[in-house]
C-alpha cells in the first residue's frame, strides 16, 4: 500500500466551539467516541473556538464537546 492510499484510508474533523450566543469557546474539551462509546480521539478548542481531529477511519461518531461552566454537547 502507498502512503497517498493510506493517508486515503484517514479523515479529518474540524470545527467550531460556540456558546449560545454564537461567541467562540476557548479550551473547551472535544471528544469522539465510537459506536461502542470508545474514546477514539480528542482536542481542545483554540481562542477562536476552533478544533481539529485527524487520523479518523471514515464511519459515524459521537462528538461531544465539554468545558466547566457550559453544559456538556
């Protein structure tokens, strides 16, 4: 297998933490989680509520985003 098929084989989640008011949320802790509730991978939101998750196989996750004085998403 070449690395170009193999990097084809991966994706990419990326996103944006907002509060209710549509301002972004700095540190906010995201998570993904398998079908079977395993914690696949994590980030932390940047100052402009921004994310980034790579190395995901292609399927269907759960996405939770959490930060002490927010409920949790």
């Amino acid at each position: 297998m070449t690395a170009s098929a193999l990097l084809a084989a991966f994706t990419v989640l990326a996103g944006q933490v907002l509060d209710p008011a549509g301002g972004p949320v700095a540190d906010a802790r995201v998570s993904v989680r398998s079908g079977s509730l395993v914690q696949v991978a994590a980030a932390d939101s940047d100052a402009q509520g921004r994310f980034r998750i790579e190395g995901l196989q292609p399927g269907s996750y759960l996405l939770r985003a959490e930060k002490p004085g927010f409920a949790p998403h």
